[in-house]
C-alpha cells in the first residue's frame, strides 16, 4: 500500500513536471516570436523588457562588426533568442504638444491627375500613353530641372510638338519616359493632360524638440509624412518653412466623420526650416525653444506597458495641456509605423473634440516619466481611438540626420 502511494505520488509529480515544462517552452516560443528581433536601447541604463514573465538581456559579443548584440532569457535561464542592439542616447527631449504650420516646396513636382486633352487628331492623354501615372515626381523635361507648372508649360511649348524627355521618379525608381505632346487648338498650345501640384501647407503638432551638437535646436513632429491630399503619395521636400499657428476652433469628431483644428498662421516671419518629410515624420530646427518646456528622457518600446499614459497637444491658442489616455495595444513592428492603439479616456478632451482630430498628429504619448510614442492617426469608426508611433523610431531619425548633417 505504501509502494503504491508512493508510485502515485511519483507520476504526479512527473505530470507536473512535464506540464511545466510544456509551459515554459510555450513561454519561450511565445516570446520568441512576439519580442523584436532589434531594439534601442539607452547607454546609461540596464536594458529590460515589459512582459508579464521577467525576460532578462545579456549582452555578447556580437557576430558582426561594429554590431551590439544581447541575449533574451526567460526567468534568466532559458534561452529565448539573440537580438541585435542600436544605442540611442543618453536622449532627454523637450516634450512638445505646441500646433505648428508648414509651407512646403516640392523636389520636382508631383503629378496629382491626368486628363484627355481635345487635340486636332482627337481625344488623347500623352502623358498617360507615355506610362505616367498619378502620384508620379516629375524632376526634369529635357534636362531642365521642373520646381512648377510653369516649367513644365514652358519646356512644353519650348518643344514646338517635338517629343519630350520627361524625368520621371515613381518610389525610389528614376526612368526617362517620352511624351508627345498634343496640340489644343482652342488653348492654342501644346499640351500633355497631366495637373500638377508644386507646393503645400497644413497644420500639425509638434512631439520633441533637442539640442543638437552643433547648437540648434531640432524638432520632430506629425509622427508620419505629409502626403498629397489628393494622390496620398509622399511629397519630396525641397525645402519649407516652420510657421507659428494658433488653434482658434474645433471641429469635433464623430465615428464616421474626423474633427479637425482649425488653426490661424502667423503671418510674420517663420520660426524654422525644415530639413526632411519622412515615413516617421517632419523634422528641422526652429529658432529658440517655446517657454515652459518640459525635460524628459526618451522612452523605448520595451519600456512601454498597456495602461495609462498621457498626450500633450493644444486645443486652445499655443499651450498644450495633458490629457489622459490609455493604451491598449503595443503593436510592435508595423510596415505603416502603427505601433500604438490608444484610446482617449479624458473627459475634458472628449467633450471639447470628441477624441482624437485632425491637427494632432504628433501630440507626444508620455508613460511613467518617458517620451514614449506620438499620436499620428485617428479611427475613422472612433474618434476616441488612434495610432501611435514609437518615440524611438522619431529619434532615431534624428539622430540619422545629425550624423549625415555633421
């Protein structure tokens, strides 16, 4: 009776086991699989991770040169994977919040629709037939760099019917395409059917401002790139203007319909220059810092927990204000830069907006003391829920743009 007691207790035990260790392979698999498989870190402080399990980093020698590389472990024993490592920082920011303007200048000219034009022969788009499309960058006709409409009009008629050589930048791909252009007697010129866009202006928020080595002070905002309102294609900068904007109203916003500031230029001189448009935002320098800034040390995805945090942005004049939010998803890795999946839970935004509206877009995400993200879209069905962007992501393409700048 004793043996068999003894026998039972014995597989229970070895259930037991087998069953935590089912358990901690599922955990290492499932961390495996949903950690990054890069991160950025902070010089100056241990790295650690958020997870519901305790997830250790080593750090090693890495495989390749000039790399960082850190070891994952689960509970500090099991092995989960091998991350690469890019340091950021020490980084303190200035948190933002405060409305800005642009005024942008295309690099070439964007191509925003194409047109039948009524030739002599009949109805044709040359443009079209050579292989244009919209949302195309037109840098060149014949070799004389295009900055408006007028250039190309002008290097049109120039051709006196004779094909044209157009530079044609789709992405990251440049080709030469050849246009014949038609003759619209009641224009009385010729013509290629294709409209174009040289230029454009908007409002938004800006999410940090730092020192740079050399003594200006950089700042990011938006959160995501400005994109023509008509193609949704990326606009190439050339070069633009940073201008000051005071929200004077609201739009609010309601599921099926976004809200919207309503902002008033400045009409005196710009307070900056813009240097990039990028997937993770705008960047540039402004002249001086806005009063009463707030210091704080940037925030890492790893350091990011669902739960409370906060948004600064300005729905009344220049000072922005905290609001509390909640974020309920971290979404890692995401091609559109979507990181984040907040959702508005203050009272006074909710009854002044309705949530989230246009115009905020880069209004800083600050948790437990960090900068950790920008609010960059709005749920069209909720206007209570949004996108967000890793702060450090922004960063680092500041960073990006010191380093090529020194």
């Amino acid at each position: 009776m004793i043996f068999r007691c003894k026998f039972f207790r014995m597989r229970r035990i070895a259930a037991s086991a087998a069953v935590l260790l089912m358990s901690l392979c599922g955990a290492v698999q499932f961390y495996a699989h949903s950690l990054p498989d890069h991160f950025y870190t902070d010089a100056d402080r241990p790295l650690s991770v958020a997870t519901a399990l305790p997830v250790t980093f080593t750090r090693r020698t890495p495989s390749v040169p000039q790399g960082q590389e850190a070891q994952l472990r689960l509970f500090g024993m099991f092995p989960v994977k091998t991350v690469s490592l890019t340091t950021l920082g020490p980084a303190n920011v200035y948190v933002g919040g405060e409305p800005f303007g642009i005024r942008m200048l295309m690099a070439g000219v964007m191509v925003i629709s194409l047109s039948e034009v009524q030739a002599v022969s009949g109805s044709c788009c040359p443009a079209a037939e050579a292989g244009i499309r919209e949302g195309d960058i037109i840098e060149a006709v014949n070799g004389r760099r295009i900055s408006s409409n007028a250039d190309i009009q002008q290097a049109v008629a120039d051709s006196c019917g004779e094909a044209v050589a157009v530079a044609v930048r789709r992405g990251e791909m440049l080709k030469t395409v050849s246009v014949q252009p038609a003759y619209v007697a009641e224009a009385q010129r010729w013509q290629t059917g294709m409209w174009v866009r040289d230029s454009t202006a908007g409002i938004g928020t800006m999410t940090y401002y730092t020192r740079t080595q050399s003594g200006q002070i950089a700042f990011a905002g938006l959160g995501h790139a400005v994109c023509d309102a008509d193609t949704g294609a990326q606009i190439p900068l050339a070069s633009g203007d940073v201008i000051a904007v005071s929200v004077r109203d609201i739009v609010s916003g309601s599921a099926g319909r976004p809200g919207e500031l309503l902002g008033r230029f400045d009409i005196g001189e710009s307070i900056g220059m813009l240097s990039a448009n990028t997937s993770c935002g705008i960047f540039g320098s402004v002249i001086r810092l806005p009063q009463k800034q707030i210091a704080v040390p940037l925030g890492f995805r790893q350091d990011i927990t669902r739960g409370e945090a906060l948004m600064y942005t300005t729905i009344d004049g220049t000072a922005p204000r905290p609001y509390r939010i909640e974020i309920e998803e971290i979404r890692g890795d995401d091609d559109a830069l979507r990181n984040l999946v907040i959702h508005v839970t203050d009272t006074a935004l909710l009854e002044n907006t309705g949530g989230i509206v246009q115009g905020m877009s880069g209004s800083p995400i600050l948790q437990n003391g960090r900068l950790i993200g920008a609010v960059t879209h709005v749920f069209v069905r909720d206007p209570t829920r949004g996108y967000g962007i890793f702060a450090e992501n922004m960063y680092a393409q500041t960073a990006a743009l010191a380093a090529s700048a020194a």
